[in-house]
C-alpha cells in the first residue's frame, strides 16, 4: 500500500515534469540537420503528402536529415490528423516542398520551465516522502484501531 502511494505521485510528477523542459519555436532559418521539429502543412501539403503518410495530415514531427531552401526532408516521428488523431511512422522519411508548409517549429530546450519543473519536482517528491514517512501506516480504510477487543459471551 505505502509502495503504490509513492509510485502513483511521482510517475504523474515526472511525466508532467518531463514535457515541461522544452517548447516549439518558429524558425525563421533553414533548419540544421538533427533539430527536431514540427511541421504544420497547408492544405496542398496535406494533399502532397497524402500517398506518403496517410490522408488528413495536418503536423509531422520528426528530426530534420537534410534541408534546403526549397526542400525539407523529415525523419518521421509522429503525424497528426486534422482532427487531432496521432500515430507513430518510426524509421520513415519524407520530403516536404516549402510551398506545403505553413509552419515550422523546432523542439528547444527550455532553461525556465526546467527550472520550474525541477523545483517543483523537488518540493512534491518532498511532500510525499514526508507523507509516506509521517503519514501513519494505517490501511487506508479510516478505521481508529485501538481499544478493548470484542468479549463473547460464556456459553
């Protein structure tokens, strides 16, 4: 019980705590081969890239192999339907034209919502290790425990 009491908080912390250290940034700039980005198609590239990825794409994620100005070519992560579904293309690549893309947005370390996510981290693994140590090692249920146990009649 004290085990699952401990584990629950702090999976959710460091899973929240984990996305927290990095944001997308438009780049202005032809981006450099390994930045991870997020591509935002126009509706032509929605359409160019359908035989490649699947119908509907609105973003690819991935990391960059190469790019020009003209052309950016994208080790895919993840793509995102416009209706916001999300699977997983590990391992595929593929070559958007600049004219099929609406946005591009790079994945950047993000020094102030690390420092907020590790002090926050800090205080409720606190919280909880003072909760699981002082907390008491009842069962839970509110039962006061105690007392003069139950007499059964003589027969």
């Amino acid at each position: 019980m004290h085990v699952r009491r401990f584990l629950v908080p702090v999976s959710l912390l460091l899973a929240v705590s984990g996305s927290a250290c990095y944001t997308l940034k438009p780049l202005t700039t032809t981006p450099t081969p390994g930045t991870n980005v997020e591509v935002q198609l126009s509706s032509a590239g929605t359409d160019a890239v359908t035989a490649l990825v699947g119908p509907r794409a609105a973003r690819i994620s991935g990391t960059v192999r190469s790019a020009t100005a003209e052309v950016i070519e994208v080790e895919i992560s993840e793509v995102v339907t416009l209706d916001g579904q999300s699977y997983y293309l590990q391992g595929s690549t593929v070559s958007l034209a600049r004219e099929h893309l609406a946005l591009v947005r790079a994945r950047q370390f993000d020094k102030g919502r690390t420092a907020i996510a590790v002090t926050a981290g800090v205080l409720s693994a606190g919280a909880i290790i003072a909760g699981v140590r002082f907390g008491g090692g009842g069962d839970g249920n509110g039962g006061g425990g105690g007392g003069t146990p139950a007499m059964v009649p003589p027969r």
